[in-house]
C-alpha cells in the first residue's frame, strides 16, 4: 500500500501540495485528474523521491520514502513512467528493459533477456527490440517506457502523464496497453488528462485543485451527478476536458486604453 | 644553401626513434587527462560542495599556470622534497594533469547537457548514484563531448614538444640535436613541422570517426 499522509511541498512561496491524504491498496488503479499545475505530477515525483516533501510523510509498504533506505526499497517497490519516456538514447530498446534487473536487481541476464524480449512482444515491439529509442515513433517509446518500468516487477507503477506528449493515435497504442494491465490486477496511480480512459480502467477517481485533494471517489460515484459532479469546479472541468467544443468562446483580446497603458 | 632533404637521411633513425617517444607520451597522456578529467568532471557536477570545490580548484590551479612551469617543478622541483621521477613519467604525469583540467571542463558540459528526465529514470530505477554516473551520464555526455576533447587531445600533442625541456629526446627534443649537428635548421624543422600536422591530423581523424560511430542513433534525445 502506498500512503500518502498530510503530505505538503512547496517551491519557493508556491503552494505545491498542501496536505494531501490518499492511500492506494494493492490492485487499485486510482485515476488522478486536475488542471495543469494542481500538483498531480509533484505527487509522483514525490512518491518515488525525485522531490522531498515539506510536510507529512510517504510509505511504499510501510517504507519511508524519506530515509535513504526506505527509499531503495520503495523504489524497488514501484517503477515510473515518464510524460518524456526519457528513455536511454545510446543504449536498444532491450537494453533500456535490461539495464536495471541485471545491475540493480543482478539477476541473471539471459533470464533477464528472455523476459524483456517477451515483455516488448507483448506490447507489439519485438522486432524493434535492436532499435534505438531516436528510431522509434513516440507511441513506440512510451511502450518501451513501460516495458522498463514492468522489468522490474514493480508492485506499484506510477504513471505521470504518459500520453500528454503523443498524437491519438499513439495515445491510443499506449492506453490499450494500460487497459490490459489494468485487467491483470497491474496496481497503478495514473495521472492524466485522458478523462474517458480514466473512467474505464480505475477503480478510484482523485481531483486535484491547487494542491488539494478536492474529492476522492470510487469511479462510478465520482461520475455521477450525486457524487462529484455535485461539485461544480469538477463539473465545469469534465464538461471542458472532455467536450472541448463545449467551452466557451474566445474572449475578446481586451482593448482597454487604461491597461495598455 | 639549397632545400634538400636528402641530408637528412642518416638521421632518420634518430628522428623516427622522437616520433616513436612522442607518440608514447601523448598516447599516456590522453589517456591519464582523461582520466583525470572525468574524476574532476564527476566531482564538479556532483551534489557534494566539498567535492565540487575540489574541482574547481585543481581546473582552476592548472589551467592558469604555464604548462612549462608545472613540467619543472615537477622534474626539478619535487627532487628537492626527494621525489625523483624519470623524465618520461614526469611528462606524462604532467601532461596528464594539465590535460585532464581542460578535458575536466568539456566532460562537466557535457554532463550538464545530459537531458535531467533521463537522469530521473536512472535514479528511480534504482541505480546507485556511480552507475548512474558510469552508465547512464557519461557515455552519453561522451557523445557530445567528443569532438571537444579531440581539441584537447591535440593540444595536448602540440604541448607535447614542450617535454623536450627536461631532457626527454622526443621528436622536438631529436630534431634540435639533429640540428645542431648538421647545421640545417630549415629542413629538420620543416620535417618536425609535417610529421607534428601528421600526428595532429591522425588524432583529428580517430575523433571524427569515434564521434561518428558513437552518435550512430543519437539523432534526438
């Protein structure tokens, strides 16, 4: 279980997170929406230690991601993937599923060759498994992106916007590869703006406003008219994310002689 | 006095014998400064203050110093505190020295270039922060720091004939006996002139090719 306690962090004078309480059971896939810049990345960046938070406290099965050991082994719990794949550019799609299990986990590498290969087969990529990351399509990367993540047999994996830097049709590769892990029981923390997919694959919806968790509800109720549509800052952000036609008309550019000057 | 070469051929022995000693220290110190300069690289880019001001002193110390200044003071200065090095090891030690705190500086550029999102999926992964440095951040600041360190690596052919001061008869060192003993500084100089282009040209050429080959697939991040 992954816990999130009261968790605050701040850049500078902004209010990044601001007591944040969420816990994620073991094959939940719990769905986090919210604008841009209400704190949904920090979260993750948090959770797998890359930023240290200001207040509260985050455990990855009990394992304080605060201590330097809790941290290895929390890390060892739950893999990312990244909204840039950031993949490792001078090293093959293989070798970027490879290179942790052999160095960090020293298994065996022909054991660890078979399951890459197998892992990147299953998302339709064996035959690019000699390319380099530049070779490859966006979708493409990203798949190996969680290819690697998936190496490591995480219990947790923690996805930070992973379609927001493709085109559909990619985002569309990519998803069907969460939904089937979803199905498999995968245990994920999804942040995203793809608000149709969140509502099919998670089990639990989390809306983030301005480093706040402003609800938190099993999926059904979340989109249901009692539940967090009753909220209307949710209800006005569903209606834009996911009609965009729906949303209001340009402004005018202002043309007040006050202001410009 | 005409142009001829052909005075120099009995001592062709002797300046290939220079040629042949250059070629050995340079190839120590290229590979001593590159040494040098990635430990200085990975201290100056690392999170520890007491380790980047390390690195920033020994770049800073070295590069403001004439390179024949540092060579004496090792050949004949440390001799006086009873460390005796032979000539070949001191240039070379000195060459990689100097050497290493301009490669030090090209190989921290190229560290900092080194996209911070690839950085953050090695650490998360759990590698430790050495692999993560030796696997990850080097080869690829390798890429882009090739060519620069070629510069580098040709300077440091170039300073190579400064050796020639601490009795070392490497090939500027053979080249002035050769010419002090036929009288015809014109052409021993002018040899000594084509065969320092050749070796500079070589190395010029082995890093365009190393650089080639080792951004094969690197079009993009």
């Amino acid at each position: 279980m992954i816990a999130i306690e009261k968790v605050g962090k701040n850049f500078g004078s902004t209010t990044v997170l601001d007591g944040v309480e969420l816990a994620i059971a073991p094959g939940e896939v719990v769905s986090i929406l919210g604008a841009s810049g209400s704190g949904k990345s920090t979260l993750i960046r948090c959770i797998n230690g890359l930023e240290t938070v200001d207040a509260g406290r985050i455990t990855v099965d009990g394992f304080d991601v605060a201590e330097k050991a809790g941290l290895a082994e929390a890390r060892r719990r739950s893999a990312t993937v990244f909204q840039l794949f950031n993949l490792y550019p001078h090293m093959t799609a293989l070798e970027n599923v490879m290179l942790a299990p052999t160095m960090v986990l020293k298994r065996p590498r022909a054991e660890v060759e078979a399951e890459a290969r197998a892992l990147l087969e299953r998302v339709g990529l064996a035959a690019r498994a000699e390319a380099y990351p530049a070779q490859l399509s966006g979708g493409q990367r990203q798949r190996v992106g969680i290819c690697r993540a998936l190496a490591m047999k995480p219990r947790y994996l923690l996805l930070d916007e992973v379609t927001s830097a493709l085109d559909p049709e990619m985002t569309a590769e990519v998803l069907a590869i969460l939904a089937q892990l979803a199905r498999e029981g995968t245990t994920m923390l999804f942040v995203t703006h793809e608000i149709e997919f969140a509502r099919r694959i998670s089990t639990r919806v989390v809306f983030l406003e301005k480093g706040r968790i402003e609800v938190n509800l099993p999926t059904a109720e979340f989109f249901s008219e009692a539940g967090g549509l009753a909220n209307p800052r949710i209800a006005r952000f569903l209606s834009r994310m996911a009609a965009p036609e729906a949303a209001a008309p340009l402004s005018p550019a202002p043309t007040d002689a006050h202001e410009a000057s | 006095m005409a142009f001829d070469l052909t005075v120099l051929v009995p001592y062709l022995g002797q300046l290939a014998d220079g040629a042949l000693l250059t070629a050995e220290a340079c190839f120590f110190a290229v590979l001593g400064s590159f040494v040098c300069g990635t430990l200085a690289a990975f201290a100056a880019t690392s999170a520890e203050p007491g380790l980047r001001r390390i690195a920033g002193a020994y770049t800073g110390l070295f590069r403001n110093i004439p390179f024949i200044v540092q060579l004496f003071f090792f050949y004949f200065g440390l001799p006086e505190i009873g460390l005796y090095i032979d000539a070949f090891t001191t240039g070379c030690i000195a060459l990689s020295i100097a050497g290493g705190a301009y490669a030090a500086d090209v190989l921290r550029a190229g560290i900092l270039s080194v996209d911070p999102g690839v950085v953050e999926a090695a650490k998360v992964s759990g590698l430790t922060r050495l692999a993560t440095f030796r696997l990850i951040v080097l080869p690829i600041a390798l890429r882009a720091s090739v060519r620069p360190l070629g510069s580098v690596f040709i300077n440091l052919i170039l300073t190579s004939s400064i050796l020639s001061t601490i009795t070392l008869n490497e090939l500027t060192g053979a080249a002035k006996i050769v010419a002090s003993t036929t009288f015809r500084p014109f052409e021993v100089y002018f040899v000594l002139l084509v065969v320092y282009a050749g070796l500079t040209y070589l190395m010029s050429l082995a890093i365009s090719l190393l650089h080639r080959r080792l951004n094969r697939y690197m079009a993009e991040g």
